[in-house]
C-alpha cells in the first residue's frame, strides 16, 4: 500500500489506517468471548496482511478490551510491531469512575493523560506509543496543562507523537501555542455525509498548519458499504439517498465497489487525509485496501461532493 508521513513528525505509515474500534465484537466488555477476541486478532491479521502499518485504538472501546486484542495480535503475529504504527486515544472517562456518582465526562488533567497512557501501555503490552491523541475536547482543558503532561511522556520515552480528535480549529490552534512539540494529526468525523470539515476550517487548518487529518467512520458506519450497523446517535439523520446513485454509477464504470470509490475520495484530497477503515469483515478489509491505488479525477470528485451537499454550488 502506498505511504504517507502524519503531519511534521517521523511517522512513517500506510495510506489507510486501520480502526480497532470494533475489534472486540461488543462496546461491553462483559459480552467478550474467547471467540470474539479470536475473532478480533483474525481481522488485525489481515489488514496486517492487506498492508495497513497503522492501527488505531482507543482506551474507551470495549472499555479497554480493543487494545487488549490489538497487544495479542502484535504479540502473536511475528515482526508486526517493527513494521507497524500503533495510536491510540485518552480523556474520556465513563459514568461511574471512580466513584458511583461521578458522571460520564471528559478529562484532559495531565493526572488522567498520563494513568491512561500507563494503562494503555499494559492493555497493548508495549514500552511506548507511537502516537498518542485527545479523544474529544475537555471543556475544562488547560492547554499547559496538557503540554506538561505530553512532555513528560515523551521524555520518559512513552510516548513518540501526539495529535487531537474531534477538537474545534481554535482549540488546536490553542494546544498548539503551549505544546513544544508538533501535533501531528487531527481525527475527526469526514466522509461524503459528514462534510463539516470541509466548510468549519479544520481542513483548511490541516493543509496550512501540515497536520494531518484522520477520517474516523469515512463509509459513515456502513451507509457506503456493508449497510449501516451501529449508527452513532449523530448518524441516524445523514443522507445517503443523496449520493449514492452518484457513488454506484462511478463504482460501476470504475469497475469497482461504492466503499472504494468513496475512500478514494477522501484520499484526493491534498491535505492528505488518511481514512481510517473499521469494518471486521476480511473480505471488505481487503477490498478497502484498493483504494490506496484509486486516483478519482477531478470532474468525479466533484460529481461526489456536489451530490453529498444535496444542492449546486454557489
């Protein structure tokens, strides 16, 4: 698969990034099963195989049980670690912890970066993280703070590159000012329906700062794929009907399938952004991987966007 560099930093990686969110089959960790992580290491192993050198995790997804799997699949699969990218996200903290009362909330304290990087490291079964991102942006986030606590990370050697997901331009530009390293990327929702960054200014942002964008759910959830599987709350009102007749006939002539062609589109883009696939099906691991050596032309790409806004262009 073709390669590409994340924003300022030495991280050398494939194209697409694969998404570990699904991995464990659940979102309770009580439902994972001897099967289900098995299951897990299998579609690790085979977009492993397909050529994805990153693999992004989280310490939310199946409460821990996604980086969990992913340090089993590094651990059995033989030279996979020297060869791969591993991320993962901190800062959201689930109802309940650590006491009874304590409410579902985002925690940027440098306290709660760093316990959550150390907790990381033990689910994942590694010495150091090569990249390390924010997962949703703490009202109550001090950018110094933050940087205090990036920079002890990554001078004890925990931690390689940092980068932010789902954050605001302005609150980028403002972590920014106080990190004494560079963010390296930006994760965020985009695909043909969800359009926001392009028209909020975080790609914008990306291209003139060299941060690179991370598409999180580019098929949104299946609507271009598979069909859709656990919508998030903010998916249920998107609008395929709008461009996917659009999608199909340029799959059609392409001689490929609409999951392809609508990955490809987001690989156009000169901000580099990097789509980061999470279906668990080996087939469609594999097939996502083509996109990499899709170039859309420019008339198609606009055929895309002009039927996802659902009106001309101005």
């Amino acid at each position: 698969m073709k390669t590409t560099v994340l924003g300022k930093s030495n991280l050398k990686c494939s194209r697409l990034a694969y998404g570990c969110w699904r991995v464990a089959g659940t979102w309770n960790p009580a439902e994972v099963t001897p099967a289900s992580r098995e299951n897990g290491i299998h579609a690790i192993a085979t977009a492993y195989e397909a050529g994805f050198t990153l693999f992004d995790n989280a310490d939310i997804y199946c409460r821990g049980e996604a980086e969990t799997i992913l340090g089993a699949a590094l651990a059995q699969i033989g030279g996979m670690r020297e060869q791969v990218l591993v991320a993962t996200k901190c800062g959201i903290r689930v109802p309940g912890d650590p006491s009874p009362d304590s409410p579902h909330r985002y925690d940027f304290s440098a306290e709660h970066i760093i316990s959550s990087t150390e907790g990381s490291l033990r689910r994942l079964g590694l010495e150091f993280i090569d990249l390390l991102m924010l997962h949703r942006p703490d009202y109550l986030a001090d950018p110094a703070e933050i940087a205090g606590a990036f920079s002890k990370l990554q001078q004890g050697g925990k931690v390689r590159h940092f980068g932010v997901s789902n954050f605001r331009p302005s609150q980028l530009t403002a972590l920014q000012g106080a990190c004494p390293m560079p963010l390296a990327v930006h994760q965020v929702e985009i695909s043909l329906a969800k359009l926001d960054a392009f028209s909020d200014g975080t790609i914008d942002q990306c291209l003139s700062e060299h941060v690179t964008p991370m598409a999180w759910s580019p098929l949104a959830a299946g609507l271009m794929g598979s069909g859709a599987s656990r919508l998030l709350p903010s998916q249920k009102n998107y609008k395929p009907e709008q461009f996917l007749p659009t999608l199909n006939v340029i799959a059609e002539a392409r001689g490929t399938t609409p999951a392809v062609i609508a990955l490809a589109w987001l690989l156009k883009h000169p901000a580099g952004i990097q789509p980061i696939v999470g279906t668990t099906t080996p087939a469609r691991i594999r097939e996502s991987a083509l996109a990499a050596d899709l170039d859309l032309t420019r008339e198609e790409w606009y055929r895309l966007l002009v039927a996802a806004r659902g009106e001309p262009l101005p």
